[in-house]
C-alpha cells in the first residue's frame, strides 16, 4: 500500500476524523429520531461518544453508552442486531465510494473520569499537588 505523503503521524489522518465525526452525527440523530424499528433501541436512549474509522474508511466503530449507564452490554448487542439497518440509514448522508461496515463497543470515557476524578481527590495525591516547587523560588 503507498504511503500518504501528507500524513506522516500515527494518529488518525484529517479524512479519518472528519468521516468519524460525520457518522457520529448521523448515527446519532439516527437513534435519536428511532428511525431504526426495534423496540429495544426505541426505549434507551444512546449517547454516541466517538466513532473511529480505519484509514481505508471501510470500517467504522462507535463508541456507545446508554443514557445512565445502565444496560450497555443489551444495548451493544441491539445495536449489532440492527448495524445492516443503521449502515443504510447513516450511508444515506454520506458521500463515500462504500458504506463502512458499524461495529458497536461500549464507551467507558465516563467510567475512565470518574476514577480520574478518585483519583484526585485521594488525600495523598492532594498532599503532593499542594507542596510548593523550590526550584522556581531559589533562582531568584
């Protein structure tokens, strides 16, 4: 495969993240409107939270959380029951050569913050934040 000569990094190119955050959208507005006829998609409401795209864009997967947090493992396997659906519904509004296929995995952002957030407020890591920087001070 030939190599991009204007994507050098080991991230996502610009292509990438601008089709990810172009399905998230429609994905969302997608579930958000349930257009997708399954009632277990119809009673839960979704948070789309990122989608990535592989670099040939044949592939999408979306990172998904039910609002609450509660019930993510029925709500990923409804999702993957209905990804024919949802991918024409999502193609329709996008103007790629192929529809990429959608896979579904739980976003665990919130529970990643949360724990930052334990983190943070542990009494010992709140003793070493508060202690002064020497250094600054001496070399004045």
């Amino acid at each position: 495969m030939a190599k991009n000569r204007f994507h050098s990094g080991e991230g996502p190119s610009q292509r990438q993240l601008r089709v990810g955050e172009l399905i998230r959208r429609t994905l969302s507005d997608v579930l958000m409107r349930g257009d997708v006829h399954d009632p277990d998609l119809q009673r839960v409401s979704v948070t789309v939270g990122e989608v990535r795209t592989s670099p040939d864009l044949k592939v999408a997967t979306a990172y998904v959380a039910p609002l609450g947090g509660q019930g993510g493992e029925e709500l990923i396997k409804a999702l993957a029951r209905n990804k024919g659906e949802l991918r024409h519904l999502v193609s329709k509004h996008l103007t790629l050569k192929f529809a990429p296929e959608l896979r579904f995995r739980l976003d665990e952002t919130f529970d990643r913050l949360d724990e930052t957030r334990r983190m943070f407020s542990d009494e010992k890591v709140q003793r070493d934040i508060a202690q002064p920087e020497d250094d600054e001070d001496d070399d004045l």
